[in-house]
C-alpha cells in the first residue's frame, strides 16, 4: 500500500511535468500568434467562457491558432489527471499513517504543490488562467521535483509532531493558504507582464489579473492567519510557550504582514496595480522562505526538515 502511494504520486508528477510542457507551448504559440497576426497595436478582448476557459489568443478575424488552443487543452487536461493521482496518493498515505499526510518535509511538500494545482484549478474554473498556468504548475512541479529528493518512508512523529488532530488541521491550512498564495503571484507576474495598458492580448486584461490576484489573497489570508493562531496553541500544547520567535514562526509572521500591507495597498490609490504586484511577488518570496528557511536556520522546527 505504501508503494502504492508513491506509485501514485510519481505518475501524477509525470502528469503535471507533461501538463507545464503543453502549457509554455500553449502560451509560446499564443505569444508568437499574436505577433504574426495581429496589426501592431491591436488588441482584442479576452472572454470567460462557463468553465472558466480562456480565450486570448484570438486574432483581428476571430481565428485563433488551433495549436495553442490543442496544446492548452491537453495540457489542462493533465493538471486535472495530476490532481486526481497526487490526491489518491495522499488520501492512501493518510489512511496508512492516521493523521493528514504531512509529517515531514517529503510529505509536506507533495502536499504544497497539491494545494497549488488545487487552487489553480479552483481559480481557473472562473478566471482565464490557462495563458498563465504555467507558472503555478511550474513552481507545484518544482516542488513535486524536490520531494524526490527527500527520505520518503513511513516513519514515527517525533514527539512535538505527536497530535495527530493539530498536525492535521495546522499543516492542512499551512497547504491550502501557501497552495493560494502561489496562484496570486502567477496572476501578479502577469500583471506585471501585461501592465494596465494591456499589452499582450493573449494575456488576460490586467483587470482580471489583479482580480484573481486579490480574490486570491482573500481566500489565502485569513487561512494563513488562523495556521499561525493554530500553530502558537500547538507550540504551547509542545514547548510550553505560545511564542519564542523561532525561525519558522517569524518567517511566518514576516509573510502575514506582506500580505497584510497588500490588502491594505490595494485600496490606496497611488499603491493599486504594478506596487500591489509587486508585494505579492515579495510575499510569495516569503512564503518559499517560510517553507525552506528552517533547513539553513536551526531552531525547534528543524526536525521538521526530513
């Protein structure tokens, strides 16, 4: 059953590593398409179709290139062939282990780019992500690819990790609000890209960009906060003190604020658009650190690291 679950998650890597391949060529062909067909300075509107599908990418006579439209496809198609396999995975290690499957790093960070994909596709079902879905798969992918490289074996919680309960709902949020984040800074890259002028037509509206980036934000911000408040009750439960200013606990602290001045920017005139994506690139930055600062610096959630 163990091997299994490994079998599982390995295919749905494959899956998703075929999934970005198809998704930078869909973005490649839409990009190249526009500047074959398109008369220099036209733009065209972007429309959402009921399932969320993007429709950049279309020319001055309505056509658009039927590659890209193939390559964007399929390549969706495998998120979701990912997302099914990854979560099986998952599922089958929390039965064999009782507990959420994320007790150490491997694990943690299978469970990270699941929340990724998870959020993509969430998002994607009402946003036009598809010209952009390479990037949080990317970096879901990257992440996927790491866990390989981590001792993956079913092994005992050390004591602190011992609560089953908290380990579960805590890491669980810590998955979903950092699975979030990360598609706030695709659509923040975007932005960046498309800028408020609309350069690119194959790109969503800027608009919609900072949209999708801020809905983001929203949904991820108040499950980051309640992971720390979670975590500061699990940290009296292990280490008798709510709060010692660890590494892992300031680095989280760190990120909130970011994104908390983001919310905050958003709504101030002069700080809305490019500023505002710019936190959000900062902040996700953040988050990385968060994730992968306890393996430079020591401090009580090192045993967290393997």
């Amino acid at each position: 059953m163990e091997r299994i679950s490994y079998y599982l998650v390995d295919i749905g890597t494959i899956s998703l590593a075929i999934s970005f391949l198809l998704l930078v060529i869909h973005t490649t062909l839409l990009a190249l398409g526009e500047r074959r067909l398109a008369p220099a300075g036209a733009r065209t509107a972007v429309a959402t179709g009921a399932a969320g599908t993007s429709t950049a990418g279309l020319t001055m006579g309505g056509e658009r290139p039927s590659g890209a439209a193939t390559a964007g496809g399929i390549g969706h198609a495998f998120v979701w062939v990912s997302f099914v396999l990854i979560g099986l995975g998952m599922l089958l290690r929390a039965v064999l282990v009782g507990r959420g499957p994320w007790g150490n790093l491997y694990e943690f960070s299978v469970a990270f780019a699941f929340g990724i994909v998870l959020a993509y596709l969430y998002l994607g079902r009402r946003y036009p992500l598809r010209s952009i879905g390479f990037l949080p798969v990317g970096v879901a992918l990257f992440l996927l690819g790491y866990a390989f490289t981590l001792p993956h074996a079913i092994s005992p919680l050390v004591p602190a990790l011992d609560n089953p309960p908290l380990l579960t709902i805590h890491v669980g949020m810590a998955m979903l609000s950092y699975g979030i984040l990360a598609v706030s800074f695709g659509a923040a890259v975007g932005y960046l890209a498309q800028g408020r002028q609309n350069r690119y037509s194959w790109l969503p509206p800027a608009k919609v960009l900072d949209e999708v980036a801020y809905r983001a934000v929203i949904i991820g911000f108040p499950i980051f906060a309640t992971m720390i408040i979670l975590g500061s009750w699990w940290a009296s439960i292990a280490w008798g003190r709510y709060w010692g200013w660890d590494p892992k606990e300031t680095a989280a602290l760190v990120t909130w604020l970011i994104y908390a001045v983001y919310l905050h920017a958003r709504n101030q005139k002069g700080w809305a658009g490019r500023p505002a994506a710019l936190i959000l690139v900062v902040g996700f930055v953040a988050v990385l650190f968060t994730y992968f600062g306890n393996l430079f610096f020591p401090g009580l959630h090192t045993y967290a690291g393997v």
